[in-house]
C-alpha cells in the first residue's frame, strides 16, 4: 500500500515570522542539505553499481518506506570500511554550512543535525570537517566481512515511512509545549517532510521546495548556508 505524505496537511501553517520571543531551535537535514550532494544516494548507488536505483525510485512513489529502501539498498553493498570512507573523501558541505553552525552555537541557539541516512559516513564527514561535536540523530550503519549492516536505534512514534523520523526526533527535542518554540527547519528533499508539520520556518530546496510550492506550505527558498544567515540577520 503506498504511504501517505498529505494526511492533516490543511491543517499546517500557512504563514511564518521570525518570532524573537521564543525559544528557537534549527533542525537540519545532512544529505544535500548541510552536505552538498546526498551522500546516502551516492554511496549505494557507486558500490551497487547503480541497481540501487530501482528501489529508491520505488520509496520516491511511496511504495516502501526509507527503512525498507535503506536495508533493501545495505543488501547491495560489497566494500571494506576503509574502501567506503575513500569514497566518502570527495564529499564536502554546502557553503556556509559550518560559519552557519559556529554562528547559532555562538548564539546559544540549538542546533541539531536529523537526518534519515546512516552515522557511518554522516559522522566521518564531519569529524574531517571539524564538526564532530553538532548533535545528530540518524541511523547506525556498521561494517563487518565487507557487509553493511543497518540499524534503527530511534523510536518514531508510529511513523510507518522513517528509518529516523524527524518529526518524531523534533518532538522528543521540543517536548509537550511546542508553543514556546520557534522551530526552524532546513531541508532539500523527501525524506523532510515528517519535520514539516513541526516547523515553523522552513528553508527549503530541491524535491522539498517542489512539495512545499505544490502543497501551498511556505517556504523559503535557499542554495546556501550564507543565505539563511543574511535572511535571519546572523551575518556579521
């Protein structure tokens, strides 16, 4: 049965305003978010040779859902641990993504990384960037005998399409009184929209400003982090 995306949409807010009076916390996605390209996709798709192309185009129609696509996509992969993290070399972040980080630290303001891919090559890009202390939730991916093997360590409160689910990583971190918050989310794909509902400013590209645009749920376009500091007045 495919998964449905849109239940309770109408009810989404529709407008949104930086509301200084509240506390705020940003949420953001890694894979073509805070890192340039999606990791995830590529990884899978260089060590199956591209067969895993099939199944993510069948999680993109809501057929499956991401754990299902994610251990469908583990299955394929042959490679050593250190063969996975020579790939993962050439990756780097968005532009901006790390001032952007040091600034909202430098502000008090939480910041955490959720993400629906895998802590494996999420953490080794940014510890190599320097950025190993930013909170993150995601999946546990770990290496034995050239086999990934995956793990789904977080409790997503009956979401039935997330490995990690967002919005459920969003409400654990908010708690029971979710008005006091201003929450901030940054995304650029599908796997964001169970944080959508959450949020109250969204910095979107990509496949999640395609849905938000279609779905009449506003969002602020972006292609770097240096953008969401000027729109949020933190540059300088």
């Amino acid at each position: 049965m495919p998964l449905s995306l849109t239940a309770g949409i109408s009810s989404w807010p529709k407008k949104y305003s930086i509301m200084t009076d509240k506390k705020q916390a940003i949420f953001c996605d890694f894979d073509g978010t805070f890192a340039s390209r999606d990791v995830g996709y590529r990884l899978f798709k260089h060590f199956s040779d591209g067969k895993n192309d099939e199944i993510v185009a069948a999680w993109k129609a809501m057929k499956i859902s991401s754990r299902e696509c994610l251990l469908e996509e583990a299955r394929m992969v042959r490679a050593s641990e250190s063969e996975i993290k020579s790939f993962l070399d050439q990756f780097e972040l968005r532009p901006g993504a790390a001032e952007f980080y040091h600034e909202v630290t430098r502000r008090n303001i939480p910041f955490y990384i959720v993400s629906d891919g895998i802590d494996l090559y999420l953490d080794y890009i940014l510890e190599k960037n320097g950025l190993g202390k930013i909170k993150r939730f995601c999946n546990h991916g770990i290496v034995k005998d050239s086999r990934l093997r995956l793990e789904f360590p977080y409790d997503n409160h009956g979401c039935p399409r997330c490995g990690c689910c967002k919005g459920a990583r969003i409400g654990d971190i908010i708690g029971p009184n979710p008005s006091i918050w201003q929450v901030i989310f940054i995304g650029d794909g599908l796997s964001d929209l169970c944080a959508l509902p959450r949020s109250n400013l969204i910095f979107a590209r990509g496949d999640l400003l395609d849905y938000c645009q279609a779905n009449s749920i506003s969002a602020i376009e972006y292609q770097n982090f240096f953008d969401i500091m000027n729109y949020l007045k933190m540059s300088g």
